[in-house]
C-alpha cells in the first residue's frame, strides 16, 4: 500500500494538483477542500463520486483530532477539551466564549521541551511537533461539537509555537484562506516563551497576527531560574527582537506576565517591568501592554498565587508608570486545572 497522506494539511493548490495527477477537475478540489474544512468525512462528502470518495479515503491520513474527553463550565461555558489524535497522544484546546466572538486556545506539540518552572505542560517533555492539520483540527473538531463559529484564535495551549516554526506557519496560510476556516490574521494571537530566532523569521513573514512574549520577570537571574530559554536568549536579547518585530509589523506586542507570590510579584518589580518596557522600545511610539496572569496553581511546583491586593498593587504601578496592564479574565474556574493537567491525568 501507499503511504498515506496528510491532506489536511494540503493548501487549496496543493490538494489541485494532486487530484489532477489522478485525473480530476479543478472545481473537484474546491467541493472537497471545502468539506475537508468542516471535518466530514469523505463517505459523507455526497456531491463527490462514490470511487473518488473511496480512493480519498483509502488514501488520506486521517488526522482530525477525536474529542476523548470534554469539561464544560457551569459558571460560563467554557469547554475544555482533550483531544486523541491518529497516534494516540492528546492534547489540549479550550474554547471560550467573549462578546467579540468565540476563542478557542489551541496546543502546537504533543508536550513541551522548553522546561518552564510552573508549566504542567512541559513536565513529560516533548513527545512529537503537530501537523499543519492538527493545528486546523483542533478547530474544526471544536466547531463541530460546538455548533458555533470559532473567530479567535490563541496558540496559547500545549506547546511552544515557534519550536514547531514550519507547521506553525503553514497552518497560519491556511487558516486565514477565505475558502478554508478564513480566520482573520487580526483575530490570531501567537505566544512564544522567548525563541528568538523564531521572531525574527515570523517578522519577515509579515503577518498581521498578535505576538505575545511569555516574559515573566524582569532579571536574567530571575528570568533563567524559571525559564531555561533565559539561558539562550537572555533578556535583552528578547526585547531587541521584539522592537525589530514591532518596527517590521507595526503590530502591538502583548507581555504576558505570570505572577508568582513572593518571586516576581513586588511593586519594585511593577516598576523594573515598565521601566524595562519603556526602554526597549523607547522612540519607537508602540502602545505598551501588559497582560497579567494570576498562576495556575500545579501540583509538581510550589509556586503560589499572591492575594488579590498584591496582584491589584502590582497592576496600579505599571499603570501608574504608564503601562496599560490588564489582569487575564478567568474563564471556566470551575474546570480550570492549568494548561496540560488535563493530559498529565490521563495518562
Ligand atoms: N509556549 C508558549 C505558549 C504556551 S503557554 C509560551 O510560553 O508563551 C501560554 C501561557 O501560559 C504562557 O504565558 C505561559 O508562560 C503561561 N503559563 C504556563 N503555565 C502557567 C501556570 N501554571 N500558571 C499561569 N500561567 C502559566
């Protein structure tokens, strides 16, 4: 038999021209590609020939995550998912429901290697990158159980994007294809924990999507006893590539900013943060944001989250000092193990 392949993650042009190497139409293509993006099956894509319905599914890897097991909010409907995939590993999305649409937090590897502290996800390692069409899965499997749209998208689950840059970016150009899941650019946020070099390749790529720095601390001490990345790209580093980035772009960039009680969380900190900010991108005029992250609490580490008064102090400084700081609303409080503990307790 034939390898089977990965026709998920086949652009509109490439799926064309395999199917005319077969002998197929042009307008055959479009019919499936369209259906392919709605996660059917090929015995249920009825206007397509049954021998041409048999052939694809004889000769298509079938990666479309399977909804294993599913967590629904009581208190706003947030749905946590894990997924299986062709291989039997699982990963993580979770779809959120906002006024401006609905979000779904989607995994880019089946584990992590970066070694972050207080990251769940991380703790096995990483087993293997997700394809292009793993990564459009985890959207159309949401949309179909859900019944509803997806508009938003944040590769902010399972997974260091840009430690898996070729798919990452092959799964950006076709998510955004108006004949596929046409999710808008504007609509998609990337986080990386630091991998520099992926940075500056995603700003020559120019697409108008939101990068978020996973930053965390505002010393190379503090920064690499939590984050191993540090030790490669150090602070300065970052924040070089990331002027770069706004310069090439003119796209915001968002600094997620984890607090964790009695390590990173005084208003000494608040202030070296701004002031750290302020002179990376001094002259440039870029809005300055922070995003606060009150910690998920993971069993395996002791870090802890600081009261509610220390979180507000935290964010009333940086405001004080001229940067926007919002604190991340908690969605699904009562489904919430952090990123990865769902996976972790399958196993
Ligand atoms: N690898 C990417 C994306 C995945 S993590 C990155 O590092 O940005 C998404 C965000 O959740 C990151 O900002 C990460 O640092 C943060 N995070 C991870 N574990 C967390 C925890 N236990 N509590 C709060 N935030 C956490």
């Amino acid at each position: 038999m034939t390898e089977k392949k990965d026709i998920l993650s086949f652009s509109l042009d490439e799926l064309t021209e395999w199917l005319a190497d077969m002998g197929q139409p042009k307008f055959r293509a479009a019919q499936i590609y369209g259906w392919l993006n709605l996660g059917t099956p090929p015995e249920d894509m009825t206007n397509i020939p049954k021998a041409l319905r048999d052939t694809l599914k004889e000769a298509m890897l079938d990666t479309l995550p399977r909804v294993r097991k599913k967590l629904v909010s009581k208190i706003d409907g947030t749905v946590k998912y894990l997924f299986s995939l062709h291989d039997g590993s699982c990963i993580e999305s979770v779809f959120m429901r906002y006024k401006h649409g609905n979000t779904l937090c989607i995994s880019s590897q089946v584990g992590c290697r970066m070694g972050c502290k207080f990251c769940a996800s991380t703790i096995g390692g990483k087993l293997r990158d997700l394809l292009p069409s793993e990564l459009l899965g985890q959207i159309i499997t949401a949309q179909r159980d859900t019944g509803e749209r997806v508009s938003n998208i944040v590769m902010m689950g399972i997974g260091e994007p840009l430690d898996n840059y070729d798919n990452v970016i092959k799964f950006l150009r076709l998510v955004g294809d108006e004949r596929g899941l046409n999710i808008g650019y504007r609509h998609i946020s990337l986080s990386t924990c630091g991998v520099v070099e992926g940075i500056d390749k995603l700003a020559r790529e120019n697409f108008p999507i939101t990068l978020s720095i996973s930053l965390h601390a505002v010393t190379d001490e503090a920064r690499s006893a939590i984050m191993p990345i540090n030790h490669k790209w150090g602070i300065d580093a970052l924040l070089r590539a990331c002027r770069a980035y706004y310069e090439t772009t003119s796209r915001r960039i968002s600094f997620e900013y984890t607090l964790l009680s009695g390590k990173n969380d005084s208003e000494e900190d608040a202030r070296a943060l701004a002031r750290l900010l302020k002179n990376a991108f001094s002259g440039t005029g870029a809005p300055l944001h922070v995003n606060l992250i009150r910690v998920n609490e993971v069993e395996e580490t002791d870090f802890r989250r600081g009261s509610r008064e220390s979180i507000e102090r935290f964010r009333a400084t940086l405001e004080k000092e001229g940067v926007v700081a919002t604190l991340r609303r908690r969605l699904g409080a009562d489904i919430n193990g952090a990123c990865g503990q769902l996976r972790r307790s399958s196993k």
